[in-house]
C-alpha cells in the first residue's frame, strides 16, 4: 500500500472517530431536553430544541457514514458521484473553518459559562469536544477524499499536468480568484463593500482570511490543469487542491448566501452583518457558480484523462 494511500485511510477512521463525541454530545442534549435534566437553547421550546438537535445527530451520524465510505469496500459500491459529491461539500465546508475554529477555541473557550447571560451554562470541555470534532472531521476528510478518488481513478491522478494538450481559459477559476481577492481584502482591513465596521470580529478576519486562500489555491489549480501549465508539475498536486479548494467556494458561500439574503430582504432585528448584503450576495453567488463550475472542470478533465489512456496505439 502507497503512503498516500495509507494517510488517506488513516485521515477517514480518524475523521469517523473525531465526529463521534459531537454525536454523542448531541445525543445527551436530546435525551437531557426530553427528560428535564439539561436545559434547551435560549429561544427555543423543548420541543424546538429537541427537534433541531435531532436533525444534527442525523447530520453527523451521515457524516461519520461518508467518512467510512471513503475507506471501507462497501464504499466503493455506491455510486461514484453521490459519494465525491457529499464528500466534496463536507471537505470544502469544514476545511474552511479548520483555522476558524482553533482560534474561537483558544479565545472563546468557557465565554459561554462565564458571561452571565440567558445562554445554558455549558462546561468547557464541551465546547473543546465539539470544536476537536469538527477540527478532525474537516482534516480527515481533506486529506481523505483526495486519496478516496486517486483510488477510484488511478490514472487521473498520475503524470504530469502538460501531459494532456490545454483547454479553454476556465472562466470560473477567473471569478472564483476574483471572490477570493475580495475576501482576502476584507480580511487585512478593507472597508470598500462593508456596511457597519463595527461588526467586525477577530474570528470574523480570521475566517476570511482562510477563505481567500482556498479560492485563490482552488482557483490556481484549476487553471493548471485546464492550461497544462506548468508542464512538469505532479497532476495529483492541482487536483487536491482544485477538489478542496472549489468545495470550499461552493460548500461555504452555499451556507451563507440564504443567510445573506435573509438579511438584505427581511433585515431582522439583532443580525447586523458587516459586509454590505449587495456585494455579500453576489460574492457568495459567483462563489457557489465558480465553484460547481469547477468540480465540473475537474470531472470533465478526469473523463478526458482516463479516455485517452485507454485509446488504442496506432501501429
């Protein structure tokens, strides 16, 4: 078994394990709620409250099951694009917040218990096992899921990137670097598109920051490898950060732009994003664009790879 190979299999039994004290967290919060012994969430009737958290214990027992996916045989049953699709949004969401979270950890850890708000109390190490559980979710899965497709398609992830004649300039890395640039200039301080300064956070800057890159590194890969340029470098290396990088572009924005528009539409009472909701809406928007357009780049190029190294030789 190749090394790679090795991390990858590691990376998704440790994905699995890492998410498994968010489940059971959750599980206990459900079962407390019901029979009266934890408290729900501020604003929430038992009933809301129950419901909501139910709906996550879903959500993460699905997780665990796509990690497992990406490693055990039975996952190379299912259907190839159900499984790079679930994996492919999960990475590129929880990627993105892998910085985001260590550092609300170390600043934040116990804020909640110590503020003396409306808020349940909630024991630190609480908080310290949901944020280790969402830190090695995202790090499982983005090394992972890179592994799982070199093992479902060998050949395209083998020689070199000019190995393959150039295709059409790829307009979707264009806009997605474009997304990422804005992104990176809101995290050093710009303020050109940000409504109310004020709002802005550390973890805010932080989040950005992470986000720029990866929709620059996807972005730059995914231009690699349409170009063939530069011819001598490894194909695996602009794949796995076209894979992650246009995840997190699709998979992050994706979450945030109902949220967006939420605000620009209903502006609700207490919810004051700091960026403008105009530009907010369409960053997020040419995000997701640019990032499905990107997965799409990166299939049609796996096709493309794989048909002309089964073509016949002439003689």
């Amino acid at each position: 078994m190749e090394r790679w190979d090795r991390v990858g299999r590691g990376a998704a039994y440790g994905a699995a394990l890492a998410l498994l004290p968010y489940l059971l967290i959750k599980v206990v919060w459900v079962v407390g709620s019901l029979v009266g012994t934890l408290p729900v969430g501020t604003g929430y009737g038992v009933a809301e409250w129950v419901v909501l958290n139910t709906v996550t214990v879903g959500m993460a027992g699905i997780g665990v099951a796509q990690a497992l996916a990406l490693v055990r045989p039975w996952g190379m049953r299912i259907p190839g694009a159900l499984v790079v699709f679930c994996a492919w949004v999960g990475s590129g969401l929880l990627v993105s917040i892998l910085p985001f979270g260590v550092l609300s950890t170390l600043l934040g850890a116990g804020a909640d218990s110590q503020d003396g708000g409306d808020e349940p109390v909630r024991p630190v190490w609480e908080g310290l096992l949901v944020q280790f559980s969402f830190l090695g979710m995202g790090l499982g899965l983005a090394l992972a899921v890179p592994a799982h497709l070199r093992r479902r398609w060998p050949q395209a992830f083998t020689g070199r990137v000019g190995d393959e004649p150039r295709a059409a300039p790829p307009w979707a890395a264009v806009v997605g670097a474009a997304v990422g640039l804005v992104w990176l200039y809101w995290a050093a301080g710009g303020t050109v598109g940000i409504a109310h300064p004020a709002e802005r956070t550390t973890h805010g800057y932080a989040l950005g920051a992470v986000s720029g890159f990866w929709a620059l590194a996807g972005s730059a890969a995914v231009w690699m490898i349409a170009r063939a340029r530069p011819a001598r470098l490894p194909r695996r290396l602009p794949l796995v950060f076209g894979w992650v990088g246009s995840g997190s572009l699709f998979a992050w924005s994706g979450w945030k732009l109902p949220f967006t528009l939420y605000a620009a539409m209903a502006e609700p009472a207490g919810f004051t994003p700091p960026e403008s909701p105009g530009a907010a809406a369409i960053l997020h928007l040419g995000a997701v664009a640019s990032g499905a357009a990107m997965l799409r780049i990166l299939v049609r190029e796996r096709d493309r790879v794989t048909e002309s190294r089964h073509r016949p030789t002439p003689h």
